[in-house]
C-alpha cells in the first residue's frame, strides 16, 4: 500500500522522474511548472525543504513499496492556522482512490501534527477528478471564482475543527 511521506532530501531523484514523467499529464488539468522548474530543480528542491523545516509549507509524497512516487501533496502557505492544499497524482495512479485517500490523511496531519484548523484549495472547473476529490474529503466551495493559469477555477475551504 502506497504510503504519504514528508518531504525529504533523498526524494529528489524520484521526485525529479516523477514530475517529468507527468508533466504533460499535469498541464492538462493544472498549470504547468514550467523549465525553469526542470532546469533549477536540484535548488527548488533545497528552498522546498528549508521552507517545510521553518514552517510556512508542509510537503508530502505518495510513495509505493518500491520507492515510485505516485503522487504530490503540499500545504502551503502556512498561516494563522490554515493552508492551501495542493496536490497532483501520476496519471498511472489515478482512479484508484489514492487521492482521496492520501487528502483525508493529510487533513488528520494538518490537525493533529500541525494545529492547522482549516484548509484552502482551489480547482479549475475542467478538473473532475480534483473537484471530487475535495468533495469528498470534506471540502466545499466557497462561491469564489479563481483563475489558475489560463482556467477559471473554484475556491474550496475546509473547517477541520468541524470535521473532527
């Protein structure tokens, strides 16, 4: 069973193959990261990690026994008791649940490991497969329109006091 890991150092190689592997996957639902991204990896990777040990982000991965990460699940933007959620599966692992199943584990994290009391995310229209999965982990549209790249796109919140 696949497993949700904290960011770390030693991830970099699969995470690397992951986001290349995926990449045009990605830009079909989500905004594409771009190059520069691909090009100054080895350093976003470095600023990520800094970024999660003072706080502001927590990243996550999901990970099969073999080591393969089959998918990314971030908080970012840590304040004040809340986060944005962020997530992106590889196409391979998609349809399976997974999804569902790492958000809900990672609403328990952000509770009980890192006091948050509620969570943002936002989902561009086209995106089924996301809009479900944050219908179903308990998250729901506030009304607000948002553009993510060139998609409008919904805002979400989740009241994690209430979810308990």
């Amino acid at each position: 069973m696949p497993e949700l890991q904290r960011l770390r150092p030693d991830h970099a190689p699969a995470l690397l193959a992951f986001e290349r592997e995926n990449r045009a996957y990605f830009a079909a639902s989500v905004p594409d990261r771009g190059d520069d991204y691909f090009t100054h990896f080895d350093a976003l990777h470095a600023e990520r990690l800094a970024e999660q040990a003072e706080g502001v982000c927590h990243f996550h991965l999901l990970v099969d026994p073999e080591g393969e990460i089959l998918g990314r699940f971030n908080l970012v933007d840590v304040e004040d008791g809340a986060a944005d959620l962020g997530f992106r599966m590889a196409e391979k692992a998609t349809k399976r649940g997974l999804a569902t199943t790492a958000v809900r584990r990672l609403c328990t994290l952000a509770a009980t490991e890192y006091g948050l009391t509620a969570l943002h995310a936002s989902a561009a229209l086209d995106n089924t497969a996301s809009r479900t999965v944050l219908t179903r982990t308990g998250f729901a549209p506030t009304g607000e329109e948002v553009w993510l790249s060139d998609r409008p796109g919904l805002r979400y919140v989740l009241d994690i006091a209430r979810r308990s």
